[in-house]
C-alpha cells in the first residue's frame, strides 16, 4: 500500500540497504524520468503525475545471497587517499567520494521478481487502507479475489499496470504477457495473482521460466567509514557524507 510515488519506489526497493542512508531507494530512481519511471513500474506517464495512489503486488524468488567476508582492503591508491583525509577539509572528502565511492557491497540478492502496479485514487486508498491496512502480509491468498473485485479491477481503478519482470527476460516477460491475464467485463487485464489463484497451472510453467532468469533482487552497501583508522576523521567522514546524502535525498524527488 504506497500512498504517493515515493512511497511506491521505497516499496519496490525495500530490500536495497545502504549504510547511512535514510531512504536507499533514491539511489537508485534519482535519475528515473517520468518516461523511464512508467517504463519501469508498467504504468503510463500520465497516471504517475495525477497525484494517484498506488498498490505493490510483488512475487520474489530468493535464489542466492552472498555475503562479502574476510580481511577486505582497499586498492593501494583508494587507501593511501583514505589515509590523507584530515578533518575540517570537506572537499577532500567529496573528491575522494568522487573518485573512489562512499560504499562497498557487503551483500547482494539474486534471483527474481515479478511485479505489478494499480493505480488507484486517494479515496480508493482510503477505503482499501480500512480494508487491508497499511503493514505487509495482512491479507490471504485467499482474501484476494473478493479484494479484487470489490476494489482493484480495471474498471474501478485509474490503471491496471502490466505484470514485468525485473530480469526482463525475453522468454519469461513473453509468457506473463501472454498467460498472466484474466478475462474482463469487456477485455482481457494483466493480473499477476488473480491469474494464478484462477489457473494454478501457470505457476509450475512460471517456476519453470523464472529459475532461468536472474536480477538482483537485494543489496546491502556498507560504508567505507570502516576503513578510517583515526577516529576523528572517521567521525567527520561520517558527517560529510551524512550531510550530504541528506540533501541529496531531499533534492530528488
């Protein structure tokens, strides 16, 4: 349950963690166009910049995580910068950011996802709020279809988005295309779950395709303050990039 875009991108990106920073998902859709936006999250321009309110429904198949371990070291010429930062000079910081990153991965998610957004009005939200409520995991499979019906089918809500898949793999993205649908008042609508709850078939041929893609479905970044050995330079990295993370976050929408 996202009630704005923000909350629609903190959603889809929950699982993407990076040390220090409040709100992750900015690094990643800071850049995102409106075009691009709608691309992504099968939605048109139009209803993104409507003001509208939004349902995540997202499946996520977990194959392999990797954490990073062991006596990590920078390359010699990334440590030996480290090692001259002296606190008070700001732009020493910011260059070697530039140069070398604020972030290491500590561990990455790969697998797959398959996503799809509704559009829907505030007051739509509203009484899906009082429905479901706000927190995950507060409906059964089995409470969807009445949910659909009543509340998130194509001639009740702004837009039915199309189901993707994040890998946008060629063969997988054709079969949800294809298969991942439900007949309609008047038309056939992409319907990630309420295909499946109808034909549950489609499931074993969606495991099928789906074991053969591959994206990255989680990251977690840690800082390189780790690797400041005074503790007052650590703590003035800290700050800088602290300060600035913060107004980046608050400049991208």
């Amino acid at each position: 349950m996202c009630e704005d875009l923000n909350e629609l991108y903190e959603a889809y990106f929950r699982d993407f963690q990076a040390e220090g920073i409040d709100q992750p998902h900015k690094l990643f859709t800071g850049s995102w166009r409106t075009p691009i936006a709608a691309k992504y999250l099968g939605l048109s321009p139009e209803v993104l910049i409507s003001g509208s309110s939004f349902v995540l429904v997202k499946l996520v198949r977990e194959k392999v995580t990797q954490s990073i371990t062991g006596d990590l070291r920078l390359k010699p010429e990334a440590s030996e910068s480290l090692r001259s930062l002296q606190t008070g000079n700001t732009e020493a910081v910011l260059e070697f950011v530039q140069h070398y990153g604020s972030h290491y991965l500590r561990e990455i998610t790969v697998g797959e996802s398959i996503y799809q957004v509704f559009a829907v009005s505030t007051e739509q939200f509203q009484q899906l709020q009082r429905i479901i409520g706000s927190g995950v995991n507060t409906i059964g499979l089995s409470d969807w279809s009445s949910i659909y019906d009543l509340y998130l089918a194509p001639w009740l809500v702004r837009e039915t988005g199309e189901v993707k898949a994040a890998s946008g793999d060629f063969t997988l993205q054709k079969f949800i295309d294809t298969e991942l649908k439900v007949q309609g008042q008047f038309d056939t609508y992409p319907n990630l779950i309420e295909s499946l709850v109808r034909n549950p078939s489609l499931l074993d041929r969606l495991e099928e395709l789906s074991e053969k893609s591959v994206s990255v479905t989680g990251l977690n970044l840690a800082s390189l303050r780790s690797f400041v050995i005074d503790p007052q330079t650590q703590q003035f990295f800290d700050e800088t990039i602290n300060t600035h993370s913060s107004l980046f976050e608050v400049n991208v929408k």
